[in-house]
C-alpha cells in the first residue's frame, strides 16, 4: 500500500440510506400517510405491486442496522427523516411517536461514534400536503420550513449537518412530468411549477435553519450526471445543451447563482412561468454550506424527436458495462462533475451524498459471503476518481455509499439491489457483500488500499 489514494484528514466515510425506501411501519407510532405509500399501493403503480410497508423493517432493527455499520467501519450514516412521522399532517401537530424513533437512531448512531447526516425530504410527502396540492402549491415553502424548524429543535442539539432536499429534478421529472414516481401526474405546466416551489422550500428551509439551530451545516443533494454528445452534429450538441440545463444547472444555478437557465423557457415553451419563476429567485439563492451530489452515471446524448420535451436520449455505449437499471458505468465522468463543479459555482464544500450500481448479486454462498465483484469495481473506480478529483483542487469533503442495504427502489420495487449489505427480504437477515468487506478496508486505511491490485 503506498499513499497515492490516500483521502485527506477528517474525510467522511460513510452510507446512505432514505426513510421509506429501508423503514417499513409506514403508519407506526401516530405517523400519517405519506405519498410513497399511497402511489405504491394504487395497482400497477410499482413492480409487482411492491411497497414500503416492510423494506428492511429498520424502524424495528435500527438498533442491529447501527451495530453493522460501526462494524463496517462508517464514520457517518446519511438518513432521511419521513415528514409524516413527526408532522402526520404535513403542519401543524407534532407526533412525539415519531420524534422518539429518530432520537433512538440519532443516539445509537453517536453511542457508536457515528456522524448522523439527516435529508429532511427523501420524497415521502404527507399525503395531507399533497391533498392540498404538495408541490404544486405555493405554501409548500411555510410548510417545509415548518417542517425544518421541528426537525432542527428536535435534534439539531447532536445532529450538526442538514440537507434541504433529495435530488429536486427526480421529484419534479419523475413524480410531475412523466409520473413514473409518486405522485404520479404527467404534466408539463405542473413540472417547471414543481421545480420552483421544491427549491423555495429549499430555502425558506435554509432560511428557518438559520434562525433555529445553534450551529451546523445545511446544503443541498442533487442529482448530476454530465452530458456528453454522441456526435459533434449541431442536433446532438444542442441536445446535450438542453439536457445539461434540465438536470443538472436547473437547481444548483438558482441555488448558487440566482438566476435560470435560458434553456428552460426553450424545452418548457408555454409552459415556463416566466415572472413566477423569477419572482422567486431571492428566497432560492441563500447561502448554503455544502453541495451534495448524487452521482450513479453519465449521460452520452443525441437527438431524439420522440423525446418529449428535452427531445434528448441516451445513446447506448457498447463498449462499457452497464448496471441492472439500465446505467453506464464510467467512473472517470465522476471527477468531470465534481471539477464542473466547483469552477461553475466557485470552490465550496462539496460531499458525495450517494454513489453507487444496482448489480445482479449471486446468492448468500454457504460460508455467508456474498461475492459481488463488480460492485466492489464500481466503488474503487468511483473513489479513485473522487481522489482525482481532490488532487485536482476540489474541496470534497466525504463520500456516501448508496447504499448501506438492499431496499426500496421505488416503482421498480425490491427487484434491483444496491446495498453494499444484502438483505434476505424473507427473514431480514443482513449478510455484508464483498464491496462492504472492501469498503470497510478503503475506510479503515483511509484510501491507501485503493493502491492494492484488485
Ligand atoms: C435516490 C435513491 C435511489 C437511487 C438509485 C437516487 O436517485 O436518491 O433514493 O434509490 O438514486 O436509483
């Protein structure tokens, strides 16, 4: 082992996880519903029908789950706290029930030296916001900082860094444009109305941070993936132009620039509500902490004419693996993002909230391994290009394993695993894969064992 991949002091190793995709008990304890849970149970909404209301049962084996991951070696835990379990209607009545789940959590991480990192939004709306129009509904930015404020008084004592919002663009692309996600609609005038009012509950909840904890940080998580034409044709180029300001510049450029991508009012047309949109650009762009960036792939693009509306597609890259969603594996891109990052909005804080491939894992082999080779590539890669990635300037300060277990992978169910940790879903049995057993090695030499032939 040499010193060439070493991280820098005080690095973040960690995983991640989010509420509903891992908790199960969706209505323990006094918890409202929420929209993931309502979507999931409307037939033909999720694989097979599939929904939250097992996953991995953490809410009940918390205790075992946070004994693994100090097992694993994590110095932090990235988690989601489910809206509806401390506000079951969205506002208003606090649930002590649902506070204490998470004091339980939040303490049994720190008896064991474990960093909390809680997401305030990991999608699971009250299904009580939503009847009043969710995100479509301009009070969702007082009903979010709400919200933030219960959750920053309740632990913001031992929980010291924040994070507004999971990747806005999947909300907004997934759950208003194309419906693929909760809540489901297909609408192109309510997605950019969406994307607005996400990122004014973003910062009014920056906002209601700032006047509640005593200190701590606060960021944002998106969703980046650079995009790449296919071609050097004028279409294709165009496209990569429009496909780069629909999901990766539509939410960091208001946050940190203050302003809009022009490419929006092209791909959105009638659609795009210009002065709400500009309007609401002061209370977007508040001064935040960190960036998160949840980073699984890279985009090489062409033109498609049947690609409503960004008229932008993925073009196939036979000469690289892809992952069981359908996602090209090219580690170097990673090292792109994070260099784009920091030179379009200035060096700042930046964590790798999520990275990480849903692989087709053999079973648990008599001697309780479970070998996964190709996960345990993926992760050395994408390190080593985060590694890169600092030697090249960027301020990355930790990096989070997507994620701790096999879970919920939204519409698609319990069918695609992506757990560094697999999750028997009959017993619940955890069994760490090869990639954990690797990872735990990266943390425990701080990187150098990334220098070690594979
Ligand atoms: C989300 C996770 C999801 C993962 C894999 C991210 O978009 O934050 O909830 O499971 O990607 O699809």
């Amino acid at each position: 082992m040499t010193d060439r991949y070493r991280f820098p002091d005080g690095f973040l190793w960690g995983a991640a996880t989010s509420a509903y995709q891992i908790e199960g008990s969706p209505l323990a304890d006094g918890a409202g519903h929420n929209i993931w849970h309502r979507f999931a149970r409307t037939p033909g909404r999720t694989a097979n029908g599939e929904s939250g209301e097992v996953a991995c049962d953490h809410y009940r084996r918390y205790a075992d789950d946070v004994a693994l991951m100090a097992d694993l070696g994590l110095a932090a835990y990235r988690f989601s706290l489910a809206w509806a379990r401390l506000l079951p209607d969205g506002t208003g009545r606090v649930n002590p029930g649902g506070v204490a789940f998470y004091d339980r959590l939040i303490d049994a991480l720190l008896a064991r030296g474990i960093t909390p990192v809680a997401t305030l939004f990991h999608w699971d709306l009250p299904v009580a916001l939503d009847d009043r129009g969710g995100w479509l509904n301009p009070e969702s930015a007082d009903w979010f900082a709400e919200y933030t404020q219960v959750a920053v008084r309740a632990y913001g004592d031992r929980v010291k860094r924040w994070a507004t919002l999971n990747e806005p663009w999947v909300v907004s692309d997934g759950g208003y444009l194309h419906g693929a996600l909760a809540p489901g609609h297909r609408n192109i005038f309510e997605a950019p109305l969406a994307s607005i009012n996400l990122m004014r509950a973003h910062g009014a909840g920056v906002q209601a941070f700032r006047a509640t904890a005593r200190d701590g940080e606060i960021g944002l998580v998106v969703n980046l993936e650079p995009k790449v034409a296919a071609s050097d044709s004028a279409s294709d180029v165009a496209a990569v132009r429009r496909a780069d300001a629909y999901m990766n510049r539509q939410y960091l450029d208001p946050a940190l620039l203050g302003s809009w991508p022009a490419e929006l009012a092209e791909i959105f047309g009638e659609a795009w509500p210009t002065d709400v949109a500009n309007a609401a650009l002061p209370l977007i762009c508040q001064p935040i902490d960190f960036v998160g960036v949840n980073w699984y792939t890279r985009g090489v693009t062409r033109h498609d004419p049947g690609a409503w509306p960004v008229y932008a597609a993925p073009a196939r890259q036979p000469q690289h693996l892809y992952t069981d969603v359908g996602w090209e594996v090219y580690a170097p891109a990673l090292t792109d993002t994070l260099i784009w990052v920091t030179e379009r909005y200035g060096r700042r804080p930046i964590y790798i909230t999520e990275n990480g491939a849903a692989l087709q894992d053999p079973p648990v082999a008599r001697d309780g391994r479970v070998q996964d080779p190709l996960r345990v590539d993926y992760l050395r890669d994408h390190l080593i290009a985060a590694h890169d990635a600092i030697a090249r300037g960027v301020d990355l300060r930790g990096y989070f394993a997507w994620s701790l277990l096999d879970n919920y992978e939204w519409s698609l169910g319990f069918s695609k695993r992506f757990g560094i940790v697999h999750v028997n879903y009959q017993t619940q049995e955890r069994t760490p894969k090869d990639s954990a057993r690797f990872y735990r090695e990266v943390i425990r030499s701080h990187g150098r064992s990334l220098d070690a032939p594979p």
